[in-house]
C-alpha cells in the first residue's frame, strides 16, 4: 500500500520554486485522495537507512504535521482523522517508528521520537496502545542496546511525558517510566548523550512523579540523583539537571524543605563560578520558589490572613545569604546589555530574582539591599554605579509606600542627576529605574505620589534633555514619561499640574519619533506610544488648543508617509510601520477631543480630510496599517455619529476587504467590530450596505478557513446590524438564527478540560447572547413576533449555559440580560415559556447573589420584566 514518495519529497526542497510548488501539489493530492496510504509511505520513508538524509527529514515532519497541530481545533480533526485509520495500517505505521529509534542516523531517531509521542497523545488518552511504554522500556533494559538507541528511546519517553496528562498512566507505568529514567542518568553506566537525554526525559516526567514525591524514600533518591547529575562535568547535563530543579521547585514546594540547605549551596556555586547557561538555571530556581511563595501569600490574604502550613518561607530563611549572592550577579554586566531588549544574561536574571524576592519578603529587603546601593552608587567603575540603580530599580514592587517614599524621596535627586553619567548603562538603567518609580509610586489618584509641584519642573527638564540622548536611552526616557503621563489620569486637580508642560513635551515626542536613527532600539514606535498616552491622560480642559494643533500636525505627517519612495519590502515594512504609529496618534486624539462637547466640533471640521487620509492609507494594502486605520474609523464614526453615513460609499470596499481577509484574522476581526461602531454610530443609515455585509459575515461564519477568533465578534456584530436597521433585519432572520443555532448547538457539545477552549465556549456563548438581545430590542417595536419561534430553543440554550459550571462571569451577565430582553420584547406570548423552564427562577437567584452590582442590577431589571409577563 506504501508508495515511492521520495522524488517528491526531494523535489520539494528543491531551490526551483516551479519544482518545488509541483511535488507540493502532488504530496497534497496524495494526502487528500488517500491518508493511511500517504502516512504509511511517510513512514517507509522515515525508517529506510538507504534512504537521502534529506527526503527523510521532510518525511518526519510531514508525518509530524499531519498529526498535530498548535490550534485546538485543527488539532482535534486531525486526531479524529488518525483515530479512522485502519488499525493495521496504523499498527505497521507504529512498527516502522520504533524501529526507526534505532537507526544509525541521529536525525531520524530525534524525528521518530517525536512522532511517537504526537501518536502517543492520541492514543494513551484513548486506552490505545498499551505495549508502547513496556516497548520503550525494553529497550532501555535490554543489555546489548546501542547508545543511540537509549538516547532516542529516552527523547520518546520524554516527549511522550510532555504531550500526554500525569492521569494517562497507571502509577505501576510511571514508576517504570522514573526507573528507565534514572537508570539512564547513571554515571557508571551510560554516555553522556544518553544522560543529558535521560535528565531531560526526567524534566518531562517530573509531573507524573506526584505520588512517588509523596514517598519519603522515593523522593530522597530522585532529589539524591538529580542533585548528584547537576555537578556532572558536563554543561548540558548540569544545566538540564537544573532545569529538573527549576521544576520541581514549582511542582513539589510542600516538600522541599529537608532538601533547601543542600539546594542553595548547589545554586549559590553555580551562580558564582559556573557557566552561564547553569547559572541562569540556578537563578531561575529562586525565582519559582518566590513565585510560589507570591501566590501562597495572595491566597492566603484572601482566604482569611491565615497562615497556611504549606507556606514554608524559604525565601526569608535564606535572605541573609540568597541576597548578596543576587546583588553579586548585578555586577557581571556585559558591555551594551542594555542596548538589545532580547538579551539575557546573569545580572538580567539576578536582578529579576531580586525583584521576585522583595514581593515575597516586602520591606524585609531594604536593610540587606539598600547598604549595597549606597556603596555602589558613587563609586567610579560604571558597572559598580550601574548595578546600583539597577538594584533599586529592581526592588520598588514589594516594600510598603511609606518605607519606599523615604527612600525615594531622598534618591530622586540623584537619580535625575545620574542621567547625566558619562557612560551610557548607566544612563539606560536609570530612565529604566525612574520610569518604574513614576510606574509604581505615582499616582495622584489614589492619593499619593513621589512627584510634587516642586520637582515636577526638575524631572521634565531631565527627561527631555534624555529624550535626545542615544536610542536606547531615549526609548527608557519615553517609558518614563509614559508612566509620568499616566498617572495623572482621573487625577482631579491635580491633572492640572503636568498641563503646562503638555505641549513641551508633545513636542519633543514629535521630534524623537522624527530621528534618523528613531528605528533603532524600538524608539520610533515607543515615541508615538508615549505621545499617545500624554494626549488620553492630560486634563482636555486645559490642553485641549495643544491637542486640537497636534491634529494637523500628525495629518500632515500621515499624508507625507502616502508620497514615500517605496522601492523595497523593507520600504514598505516601514511605511506600515509609521502609517500605523499615526493612525493610532489619530485615533486617540479623535477620542478625546470628541469626549467633551466643547471641542467635539474640533473633529467634525477636519472629518472629510480625516476620513480622505484613512482611505488613502487603505489603499497602501499594509495588514498593520488596516489594523490601526480600522480602530481609528471606528473611533471617527464614533464622534461623527450619523454625519458619518456619507463617508460609506467609498468606504465599503476597504470594509469588504477586511471582512475577507482571512489570512491576517486580526484584521477581520477589527474590521467586523468596526461594522459594529458604525451602525451604532449611523443607525439605519447602514441600510444601503447591509446586504453586502451580512452576506459577508454569513460566509464568514460558513468558513473553515477563518481563525475562530473571529466568529464571536460575528454573532455580536448580528445584534448592532438588528439594533440599528430593527424591523428591517427581518429578511436575515432564516440565516443568522440558523447559524447563531448552530453556533449554540456546538457549544452545548463542548466538553473540555482544555483552557484555551474552554475561554472559546465562553466568548461564542456571550456573542450569541448579545446577538439574540440585539436582535430581540430591534424587533421589539415593530415585530416582535418574529422572534416566537426562536424563544423555546433560546431558553434551553439558556438553561444548559446555566448549569455549566465552567461559564464566566460576561457570559452569566450576558444570558440574564437576554432573558430580560425575550420577557421585554415578546410580553405575553411568553408566559407559557417561562412557566415551562423554571430554572431561571435559580438562575436569577444565583445573580441577585452576586457581589457584582452590575449583575445584580441586570437580574433584578429581568426579574421586573418577567414579573410583567407573568401577570398580563
């Protein structure tokens, strides 16, 4: 049954693109005209040792693809499509892939591994293919197995452990599993290709491990091994044996604590003398421990301030020694660290931990940190000064406001002074370190801030003086007005006091994103994100003549971007890249000068121009750009009201463009919460247009190629169309009810313990209650009687979500607010209906519980309606 596919696979790695699309095509056609077969030959490939290296890399990964897939949905098809196949055939497929974990060619042993476990993840789940884990442990037991054999045995068994739940295997395979393992991390016994394997395998299992952590002497010996595998003379064993801790750190905290003094002198001599990449690991244990200890804290505070047993408080019996090793780290800088975001490196990490330690411990840590400041500070080796900052930076998030407040008043001075230093780590760590103060210890609304009306004018003058120093520096400057801006929002009077300095700043934000050299270090983008979050912050009483001049200012920069030389990908990369920066300037600005009656007629002047730049810029095909044009039209139409019908016409088509674009989902999706603006905006001025889009949003639905992400907003956006063109919605009826049914009926279906999923279910079953509720209200004057048949399927639909226990709190508001809306718009005719389903009586109850008096407002307007019902 397995065909010859090698020409195509070689063909399609062909550096011939006419080649290469051909054996594409003919692969495909194989697969769709006959899976098992097109699999079985995949694997025939796969473990042929006369085979190209090259033909049968390809075949794995096909073979991967073709069982796996990262979105849930296509994932679950393509299990089922598995699960179909012919047991013999997929019994041969399994054979070829075993004894392909053999093969003298380490690439094709690495792949056979990793389809065993994508089948693995089918099956287990299933009760399917029992044998695998006593076949795979054979092989490990089996005194004459190669080395390769056992390293790819162990790939598979860690990739097995990693794709399938602990609760897929019985405890007697488990503990087999941790035998083969630990067997395999033996010194004595194995090649060191066979141990980092076994160690990583090991990384994979630990979550099965539960009940043998729960056994004293089981878990002295596995933490016995892994302590013993992390001082292998070997890197990559070390740092995978580290990793091992980093896990169990997090999975079994509740019973480390005989373990601690052993594990901290391990990680303290790897942060000290070891290599970076086991160093980091090292690190990265203290910080799983304060994550566990952060949530302990969280759950304990808001359980009762109870202190629970399982609170071991590892971080503030080690904090003596743990901190000065961390503060160590601060002082192994690398040269221009600071210039690339991505980096990471030990005095990164350290300075994370540090972070992580002083929300665990709160003000415990001032005393052992701020010494090490003031010792540094002033000293004149740059990375003594720079590690400074960087450790009070780092420790603003866990000490109380009164302690910090002391400290930082006294500091500012100096750190405003320090953004002078002569070497720039030192300037970049600062900006840093100030953005965090005014991120954290600012904010007027809440009745306190390190900024007073005395050295407001001193901190301005510095970071606009910073704003002009290099990239890196300028891009932190750009953070720390961000954070400055924001906290003056819903300030009071206080607002008032960064007014004046509004347009100084706007300004020189203009300027920096103005840079020849604004594309490096992110400046560009960071300057228009901070000039956008000063426009939504300022007081619009005082500043609005400063952001109604901004308005021409970033309409004649929009339009400059329209006359662009474009002459490479790279050219156009970048147009995109500034077109969206302005578009979203401009959506801000529209928003908040429309926010106040006052200079709302600011935007309905510049409307038409606005409106001409946006189509202008659509014409440019950038998915980016379409993304901020389309947020910034919904905002447009939102402040132009029904004036903005007239802009329809030559809008449709960039409307009907992004409803098709299924390939960049994201604008798809803003484009159909657009449509939903506008008829909110317009009413039935929409009318003319409405064929064309619920046609569209129909197909939409109907695709299976659109991301489901999209279809949610679909269904909500069926509701505003009925809202806005009520009686006239009626000729949609058959189709959108239909699919909005069927979306219910797959819903009601979807059992799953997957999160992502689950989240899904949830915002599918919001939309089409806000769809139902839409759609209800628009008939509800003129003909409600539309709606009667749709009601009794309604209400089940509703009674199902009810006893689901996994729906969130949106979906809960939204189910009761259509039963209101179904009492409210059909009256009498549902008086029958709601006698028969009494479970809202309960439904009802449980809100009218609730803490939420949003929810609880909404269920006592439905309680009212339904009352009116039940005594007309």
């Amino acid at each position: 049954m397995a065909m010859e596919i090698t020409q195509f696979l070689l063909a399609a790695q062909s550096a011939n693109a006419n080649v290469r699309t051909e054996a594409e095509a003919n692969l495909q056609q194989f697969q769709e005209q006959n899976l098992p077969a097109f699999l079985l030959s995949l694997s025939f490939e796969l473990a042929n040792n006369e085979k190209p290296t090259e033909s049968r890399r390809l075949a794995g990964i096909v073979l991967k693809n073709s069982l796996d897939a990262k979105d849930a949905v296509t994932k679950h098809g393509l299990a089922q499509q598995w699960m179909q196949i012919d047991l013999s055939i997929k019994s041969q497929i399994k054979d070829l892939l075993l004894g392909t974990l053999g093969s003298p060619v380490p690439e094709a042993r690495r792949t056979s591994a990793q389809v065993v476990a994508k089948i693995a993840s089918i099956e287990i789940p299933q009760k399917q293919w029992p044998a695998l884990i006593g076949t795979l442990l054979t092989n490990m037991t089996q005194r004459e197995s190669p080395a390769g054999l056992k390293q790819a045995t162990l790939e598979a068994l860690g990739y097995v452990c990693e794709e399938i739940s602990h609760t897929d295997l019985e405890q007697a395979e488990v503990n087999n599993v941790l035998t083969a393992v630990v067997q395999g991390m033996n010194l004595a016994e194995n090649s060191a290709e066979v141990r980092v394997a076994a160690t990583k395998a090991l990384y994979n299992a630990l979550d099965f491990a539960e009940t043998n952590f729960q056994n004293e002497m089981e878990r002295n010996f596995i933490m016995k091994v892994v302590c013993d595998t992390a001082m292998s003379k070997e890197v990559e064993i070390r740092q995978a044996a580290f990793e091992c801790l980093v896990s169990i750190a997090s999975t079994y905290y509740e019973v480390l604590a005989p373990y601690m003094q052993a594990l901290f002198e391990l990680t303290s001599n790897a942060v000290k003398g070891d290599e970076e990449a086991v160093a980091l690991q090292a690190i990265e244990f203290w910080s799983s421990i304060c994550d566990e200890e952060i949530e302990l804290q969280e759950f304990e505070s808001a359980d009762s301030g109870d202190s629970g047993s399982a609170h071991s408080h590892f971080i503030e019996k080690a904090l003596s020694s743990l901190v000065p090793m961390l503060l160590e780290t601060l002082l192994k800088q690398e040269e221009d660290q600071d210039q690339d975001d991505s980096i990471w490196n030990v005095s990164m990490a350290g300075g994370t931990c540090l972070g992580l330690v002083a929300r665990t411990v709160g003000d415990d840590i001032l005393p052992l940190v701020m010494p090490f400041v003031e010792a540094n500070i002033t000293k004149p080796d740059w990375r003594c000064r720079e590690a400074a900052t960087y450790a009070f930076g780092s420790i603003l998030e866990g000490p109380t406001l009164e302690n910090l407040s002391r400290l930082v008043h006294s500091g500012l001075d100096f750190l405003l002074r320090a953004m002078k230093d002569e070497h720039d780590q030192v300037k970049d760590t600062t900006a840093w370190t100030l953005s965090r103060i005014f991120e954290i210890l600012h904010s007027p609304a809440s009745g306190y801030s390190v900024i007073s009306p005395e050295n407001l004018p001193q901190i301005v003058q510095v970071l606009l003086e910073g704003i002009r120093d290099a990239p890196n520096i300028a891009e932190k400057v750009c953070g720390a007005i961000y954070y400055l801006a924001q906290g003056y929002e819903d300030a009071g009077p206080s607002s008032s006091m960064l007014s004046s300095y509004v347009l100084t700043i706007i300004d020189s934000l203009l300027q920096t994103a103005n840079r020849a050299d604004g594309g490096d270090s992110k400046l560009r983008s960071s300057a228009y994100e901070t000039l956008n979050e000063v426009v939504r912050c300022s007081n619009i009483a005082e500043t609005s003549s400063v952001i109604a001049k901004l308005l021409p200012v970033v309409m004649d920069r929009l339009g400059q971007t329209l006359e662009l030389q474009i002459v490479s990908l790279d050219d156009r990369e970048k147009q995109g890249d500034l077109q969206a920066s302005l578009c979203g300037v401009l959506q801000v600005i529209i928003q908040k000068l429309s926010s106040v009656d006052e200079t709302k007629n600011i935007i309905l002047q510049a409307a038409d121009q606005i409106m001409t730049l946006f189509l202008r810029v659509f014409a440019c095909r950038s998915s980016t750009v379409h993304e901020e044009a389309m947020l910034a039209i919904g905002a447009l139409a939102y402040a132009t009201g029904p004036e903005f019908g007239k802009y329809l016409p030559e809008f449709f088509k960039y409307l009907e463009m992004g409803l098709q674009n299924f390939e960049e989902y994201q604008v798809c999706a803003i484009t159909v919460g657009v449509v939903g603006d506008i008829c909110r905006a317009i009413d039935n001025k929409i009318l003319p247009c409405c064929d064309g889009i619920m046609n569209l949003l129909i197909k939409d639905l109907s695709s299976e190629e659109l991301h489901r992400s999209v279809k949610p907003p679909i269904f909500s956006c069926f509701g505003d169309i009925a809202l806005a063109i009520e009686e006239h919605f009626e000729k949609y009826v058959p189709y959108a009810l239909q699919m909005m049914q069927g979306a219910a009926e797959l819903c009601a279906r979807m059992d799953t313990t997957d999160d992502e999923l689950i989240d899904y279910a949830n915002q599918l079953k919001r939309s089409i209650f806000e769809a139902y509720s839409g759609i209800l209200q628009g008939f509800k004057n003129s003909k409600p009687e539309i709606m009667l048949p749709y009601a009794q399927p309604l209400l089940k639909f509703i009674e199902t979500v009810f006893r689901d226990r996994q729906r969130d709190e949106s979906v809960t508001k939204a189910a009761v607010a259509v039963i209101g809306d179904l009492a409210d718009a059909l009256g009498s005719n549902t008086k029958l209906l709601f006698r028969e389903s009494a479970f809202y009586v309960d439904f009802l109850g449980e809100c009218l519980q609730s803490d939420d008096d949003q929810l609880k407002e909404t269920a006592t307007w439905t309680q009212g309606m339904i009352g009116r019902v039940m005594v007309s």
